[in-house]
C-alpha cells in the first residue's frame, strides 16, 4: 500500500486485519463484516456476541505506509501529531 485508495482497496469484507492501538496494545486479529464510503466495520467481542466496531477512513494527511501490508493513523497536527492506530493486514 501506498495511497489512501490503497488502503481502501485492501479493506475487503471476509479479510482478516490486526488493529494496534497506540497506548492500548493489540486488539487481535480481527475480520472485515462491512465497508462503505465513508468507513469500514471490523467484528468484535463483547460481552459473549459478535458486534460491529465501526471505523471511520483518515485523510490521506493522516495515513502513511511503512510496508505493503501495514498502516499507520496519526492523529492531531504540528508537533501534536502523534501516531494512534496501525492496521497489519494478512
């Protein structure tokens, strides 16, 4: 991957992606239920059931792509800006 396009393209219902939050850690392998325009679902566990946690699509100011597989969300501007989310997709 190499463009926010990209990134969309890759978010495929059925694929499976690794979500890494910044202060939180891992939150697993985790498989695509839903994409739209403007955002994409991923499924969860919670409380014993299967949900949707939705995920809105960054600005491509916001996105960049250390490898074909990986992508890493900022957040902020300036010197405020600091990394919050990576997505490692199989």
């Amino acid at each position: 991957m190499k463009t926010l396009a990209d990134f969309k393209r890759a978010l495929q219902v059925g694929r499976t992606v690794e979500t890494i939050h910044a202060k939180f850690g891992s939150f697993g392998k985790r498989q695509i239920s839903k994409v739209q325009s403007n955002a994409f679902a991923l499924k969860t566990e919670r409380a014993g059931k299967t949900v949707d946690s939705w995920c809105e699509f960054p600005t491509a100011k916001d996105i960049e792509f250390p490898n074909e597989n990986t992508a890493v969300i900022y957040w902020g501007e300036g010197t405020g800006r600091e990394q919050i989310l990576t997505y490692i997709f199989d």
